[in-house]
C-alpha cells in the first residue's frame, strides 16, 4: 500500500500546451464511497485498477493501491461504471524536480483546468509556475471522484468562477500602471459590484458582466486624456470598449458576454441606456465610489437616489453611508 501526497491547482487562461507530451485518459467508478473509491483507468495504451482511501484533513495525503490491468479488462470495467466516466486529456509539465499533470476536462466536464503535483511530504517545497492558480487541495468539488457524479455542467457557477477575473484586474493594474487613483477606483467599484450582486441574488451571467464590467469601466481615460486632453464622459464612452476589447482578447470570453461588457462601457455615462440589473448596478457602484473620492457633489445625492438607485442593496449603502 502507497501513500500518495499531492496537491491540487487550478490552471490560469495563460497555460499553453506547446510542446507538451500528453496522453488521452478515460476514467470511471465502480465504487464511490469516501472511505474507499475503487477506479478503472485508460491512459494511453494502459490500463489501471486504482484503490483509494479517505484523504486526511488537510486533503494532501491519502493510502493508494494501483494494479496495472489489461486494456480489454479495462474496456470491460468500465461498462460496471455506468454514467460515473470521466474523459480529460492530461499534459506532462516539468518544473525543477517536478512534473505538473495538468488535466483539461472534457464533456460535461468542459471548462474544469486542474493542476495535480506529488510530493515527498506536505510540506516539501516546489517550483510554481506562473501559469498556476488557486490552490484547491481538500476541495472535494475537484476531485474527479466528485466531478464523475457531480458534471461541472451541472454546478450552480459563482460568478466570475469561469472566466478568471482575477487575471482581467491584474490586466487593469499593468495597463494603469503608476496611476494608483484609477486603479484603486476600479477595484473598489468591482467590491461594491460584488457586494451588492450577491445581497440581490442576480443571476451568474449578469453578475459575470457586471464584475468585469466593473473593473474596466473607465479603461478608456488614458487614450482619452492623450486624444482630447479630457475624461468627459461621452469620450470615454468612444475610447473605452476598444481599448477592453483589446484586453480582453486572451481570455476567451464568449460573444455575448464580452458583446454585453462593451455595451456597458461604452454606455456607462447614459443612465438612459441602462436596461438590466447588470448595468443598474453597476452604475449604482460607481456613483457610491465618486461620492466616496469627491467625483460627484453630494449635494446632487437626494435626485441621484431618486433617479439612478433601483436596488434595495444599493440604495441602502447610499443612506448609510452618505444620507
């Protein structure tokens, strides 16, 4: 009986498979039970029959028993398995010492990236790549026993849990560079954005939207400052969307969503235009902000809340807060 320690990642949008060796792999569950999974497993031109038993608190260390079969043996498994397969495509990526199995999920689990690393111990130190993103180690939602009955499909996605957003701000950082008011403006009308989503229990995609939209909003400024030597709104409303876009355009963001996005930037100054919870809260977040830093007299505050503000969360920050 081994012992096997290993530690779990997702993977960032900025992983390439170039070059990389890798091997189709077919997997699925005779048993699922916790205390002790039973696994058949097609892996390129081999097959094998994995035990496993409970992994410990801290999710890294687990007993393990594997037995290499036949691949007819496999084959035949496998119809025992019913609807609990998994097909991914895994890729072998060396780093020092190391080497990262890096899983891109197929089928109805499409969208899943997952990073696996054995080590030596729990503690033992390794090299991260910067391709490599939030540690999920203990997670039980991504281990391929859970994501076999449970498709990510099928998973209630928390905005923004898709598409990397913690990737777009870091492109907001770089792009403003030095310039720390706008960066800090964005980042705080993403936090209000985030907070008043969830308290008005908006759907995944409108609220995916209005994050992003969110952190880019005023994307335009800069081009504009050099274009007109002016932030005026309607300029910014020009400039911005194609500078998003531009941004925008390694992250493989749908049609619609990333239509959307530019939609609400190149708009964010015509209240008029606003047509859905997405844009209403975003605006809502904004003006919280340029109340806070000074943009906005707060003497025009009693119409902006009788005009602007829709939403319960919204509209209670704004008394609280300013009223």
């Amino acid at each position: 009986m081994n012992i096997e320690i290993e530690r779990k990642f997702l993977v960032k949008n900025n992983f390439s498979v170039e070059g990389l060796h890798f091997e189709k792999v077919k997997q699925g569950y005779i048993s699922t039970e916790p205390e002790h999974s039973v696994r058949i497993r097609l892996k390129g031109n081999k097959a094998y029959l994995t035990i496993k038993g409970k992994s410990n608190e801290s999710g890294t260390t687990r007993f393990e028993f594997e037995k290499e079969i036949t691949v007819n043996e496999a084959e035949q498994l496998l119809l025992l398995c019913k609807n609990k397969i998994i097909v991914k495509t895994r890729y072998y990526f060396p780093a020092g010492k190391h080497t990262f199995e890096v899983d891109f999920f197929e089928g109805k689990n499409k969208g899943i990236k997952i990073a696996e690393i054995e080590l030596t111990n729990e503690n033992e130190d390794f090299i991260k790549p910067d391709w490599l993103g939030e540690e999920v180690t203990g997670d039980i939602r991504y281990y391929n026993l859970y994501l076999a009955e449970h498709p990510f499909t099928s998973w209630n996605i928390t905005a923004c849990e898709s598409i990397d957003i913690l990737m777009i701000i870091k492109k907001m950082i770089n792009y403003f560079g030095k310039d720390v008011r706008r960066i800090n403006h964005a980042l705080k009308v993403h936090a209000y954005v985030k907070y008043i989503s969830y308290n008005e229990n908006i759907s995944n995609k409108l609220q995916e939207t209005a994050e992003i939209a969110a952190v880019l909003h005023d994307i335009g400024i800069k081009v504009c400052e050099k274009k007109y030597n002016s932030t005026a709104g309607h300029y910014q409303e020009i400039e911005g969307p194609p500078v998003a876009k531009e941004l925008l355009k390694e992250f493989n963001i749908p049609g619609k969503t990333l239509n959307r996005v530019l939609y609400i930037i190149a708009n964010h100054h015509s209240y008029s235009k606003i047509d859905n919870q997405d844009f209403q809260i975003l605006i809502e977040a904004d003006f919280l902000v340029n109340f806070e830093e000074g943009n906005e007299s707060k003497n025009i505050i009693p119409n902006i809340r009788k005009k602007i503000f829709k939403t319960k969360t919204g509209t209670e920050l704004l008394e609280n807060i300013f009223i």
